[in-house]
C-alpha cells in the first residue's frame, strides 16, 4: 500500500494538517476525517456536484480531486459561510425564498451561487442559470433555487 | 444482488513534481503504469470507476509555466494546463478565435471548467471531448515534451485512436501551437448536448478563411462524438474550398458529405442516421456563422 501523504491546509479559516492516503478523495477527507458533513455526496460520479466546495476561491467538485491536491490550499465549505451565528446572505435567501425541498443539493447548490455572486454581484437571470448548471436538484425544478440567488445578490449587506 | 458501495478509487502512488523535468523523469521510471494528472475531471471519474488504475499519478497542478495564453508572430499559443474557465473568460480567444470560445464555453459544467485543462481534454483522446474536433478545424499543433526534449505534433495526426494519442507514455502534452488568426478568418463551434456537462450527440467545428469575391481560400472541419476519435472530414472541406460562401448547392453538399464522412453509433443519445442529420445541420449552421464571423459580422 501507497505510504501516506502529509498534508496541511486551511478549511474555514483554520489549519487543519493530516496524513492521507493518495487515494482518498477531498470529500471523502472533509466528511470523514474532519466531521464537516456539509459537503455532500450525491452522485459518486462527479455529475451532481452536491459536493461542491471552494478550493483557492474557485468552486469545484470535491468528489474529484484528491485531499493531497488540497495541501497549502484554502478550503471553503458550506459550514465555513455562516459567521457568528447569523447565517450567510446566501443561505438566508434560500431560506427565505424556499430554495429547497429535500435539501441534499443545497449545500452544493449554495456554494455554486456564492461563488458566482462573488464573481459576479449583479448575475442577469441567464447568467445565475449558467452559474448553477453545474448543480442537479431533482425536487424543486430550479425556479425558487434561481430566485434565491437574485434575492442574494440583491442584499446589500455583504 | 448488488452491492452498493462508494465509489473509491484503487491504490496508486502520487508525485508532486516542481519542474517539468522530473516529472517527465518520473513518467519514464514509472512505465506504462504512470499517468498524469491534469485537471482530473476526466480521470478521477474513471477512478472512481475503476475503469483505470494507474500504479503511479504524476501531478502536474504545481508545475510553474505550463498555464497561459499569448500570441506571438505566428501562433496563438496555450499552455496544456490553461484551465477551460479561463479559455472560457479569454478576452484575446474571444475576440481572436471565437471557434475555441465556442467550444470552451460549453464543455463540461462551471465546476468542470475550473478545474479541466485544455491539453487534458485533448491528449485525454476521448472521441466525445470537444477541443480534438476544434484543434482539427483549425489545424493546430501540439507541442510534446519528452526525455529527449520536445517534438511538434500535428492535430491531424494526434488521435489515433479512442482514448489513444501521439503521446509516448513518458512525454507531457506542453503547449497547443494554433496558426495566428488573418483577416477575414472566422470559425464556429456549434454542439448539441441533451443537458449540461452531458457529451454531445453530436459537434462540429468549422473554420474558415475567405479571399477574393468572398470565396473559401481555406476550410476546416472537425466532427466530434461521432466516430471513434474526433474526426477531420477532408472530403468535406475540398468540396467547400474556392467555392463562395453563397454557393447554397455547395453548403448543401458541404454538410451532406461531412455526414457521409461521421460514422456515429446507435446509442442513447440518438440512433446513427439520427446522428448524421444533426451532423448535416450542425456543419451547415457553423458554416454559415464561421463566414459571418470571418466577414467581420
């Protein structure tokens, strides 16, 4: 077997270091290793992106990269949005606008959307479609998830 | 009865080369058994599938120099660990050659292109990738780094075969080498996909240049998904080329040989002769956009 890899990185803000298999997937590492739940997996075969987390500010599928490739990176998870007990302006507009209904794709959902809104703080109707193509949710049909990210990204106050 | 369990990739050992030396070092040392790590949205997959099982992943992420894009007297030239997002965002593709734009804007989805690299999707050899057609069209080169330094390869002479290139096992796909845009050149990529990050039911890339009295001085057309690798439908261009770019018989003729020359398979997209139609339509809509483009409009 593979001997194991040390890595250190900064999930929400704080340095987490570890010995990992090559092998292991940072989902897997987050959920596992970390407890951080958050992240879900939902397809098992990088289409559904319920694992969607922020790697160096950029949204990826943490199903398909490894936890080595994370050494020195920033890691951001669903957990890591919300900041002193007060939600974050995204989760709160899907809250608000009832952007869910079984709720297994929001977290990935929520992360696709503040990523896109921090790229892009005034998304047109198309563009918040195209942000979030990437996120399948099989109960809602997308029309409250698309209107809770125009809700968040009319609020002002981030 | 089955046997539901997560999907966890086999065991392999990893490297995280600094120069580009050692990894082409480790790749020679680990045989056929070593693969590179690129983007990882096409490998992790088949991983997690077990549909490969590497003795050795080489990680190419943290290599400096092998991402960017810039243009030089004759080329535009793109490093094979570009992300497609920013190929995507590229104001000089954008505006220079819309054709890759075209393409990289509809691969995978925005999570994919973050992370996907253009010379994955090309040395990755799959027939339903998108930028092997896009390259063919516009007769591009790639640039191959190996133990005894680097070669140029032809696209047209890149995919051999499904999921097979011109790559030797120890050589990295460096650079993508695309002749520098002329006036009056315009290109097109146009896909039919049944939902985001799905491959094609079929694609078409089509590259222009046009001379005197609007005629075609050049033409290049590549097929995607609808063969055993990326297709360059030669009879198709030598049709199209000297003839004007309102010649309706010859567009006709254009797409319906294009069709003739894609030899797609029954499968749950669409049935072949459903295939070769889209196949039809798709070249004769690209052409008439790539023209458009190539006349400044």
């Amino acid at each position: 077997m593979p001997d194991k890899i040390r890595i250190t990185l900064a999930v929400n803000g704080t340095k987490r270091e570890a010995a990992v298999e090559p092998r292991l997937l940072l989902v897997h590492f987050l959920r596992e290793d970390l407890g951080l739940t958050g992240t879900h997996v939902g397809c098992d075969t990088s289409n559904c992106s319920a694992c969607a987390v922020l790697v160096d500010g950029k949204v990826v599928k943490s199903c398909s990269v490894l936890a080595v490739q994370a050494d020195g990176r920033e890691i951001l998870t669903v957990e890591g949005l919300a900041k002193g007990g007060q939600l974050h302006p995204v989760q709160k507009a899907f809250l608000a606008k009832h952007g869910l209904q079984c709720g297994f794709c929001t977290p990935g959902m929520i992360m696709s959307a503040y990523a896109l809104l921090k790229k892009n703080r005034h998304p047109t109707r198309d563009e918040i479609k195209r942000g979030i193509s990437g996120n399948v949710c099989r109960c809602t049909g997308y029309q409250k998830i698309i209107e809770s990210v125009e809700q968040a990204a009319r609020n002002k106050d981030w | 009865m089955a046997i539901i369990a997560p999907l966890i990739p086999p065991h392999f050992e990893y490297a995280s080369p600094r120069s580009l030396s050692e990894a082409i070092t480790l790749l020679s040392r680990g045989g056929e058994g070593a693969k590179v790590l690129a983007g990882g949205q096409s490998l992790m997959p088949l991983l997690k599938l077990r549909l490969a099982s590497p003795s050795l992943l080489v990680d190419i992420n943290r290599i400096p120099g092998l991402d960017g894009i810039k243009e030089d007297e004759g080329f535009l030239r793109i490093g094979a660990l570009t992300r497609m997002a920013e190929v995507e965002t590229s104001d000089l593709i954008r505006k220079g050659y819309p054709i890759i734009h075209d393409a990289a804007e509809v691969i995978g989805d925005p999570l994919v292109r973050n992370l996907g690299t253009i010379g994955g999707n090309v040395s990755h050899g799959d027939p339903n990738n998108d930028m092997p057609a896009v390259m063919l069209a516009l007769g591009a080169q790639f640039v191959a780094t190996g133990p005894s330094g680097e070669r140029s390869i032809k696209a047209e002479q890149f995919f051999t075969d499904s999921f097979t290139v011109a790559l030797d096992h120890d050589e990295i796909l460096t650079e993508i080498w695309v002749p520098k845009r002329s006036s009056r050149s315009g290109g097109c990529y146009l896909k039919l996909e049944q939902k985001v990050a799905d491959f094609a039911t079929a694609a078409v890339a089509v590259q222009v240049r046009l001379g005197e009295a609007w005629k075609c001085e050049e033409v290049g057309l590549g097929l995607t998904a609808v063969g055993p690798t990326a297709i360059k439908a030669r009879k198709a261009e030598q049709l199209m080329r000297g003839k004007k770019t309102t010649d309706k018989n010859a567009i006709q003729g254009f797409g319906r040989l294009a069709a003739d020359e894609s030899s797609p398979a029954t499968d749950i997209r669409g049935t072949a002769s459903y295939k070769k139609q889209v196949v039809r339509l798709l070249v004769i809509r690209a052409f008439r956009k790539a023209c458009e483009r190539a006349r400044g409009g």
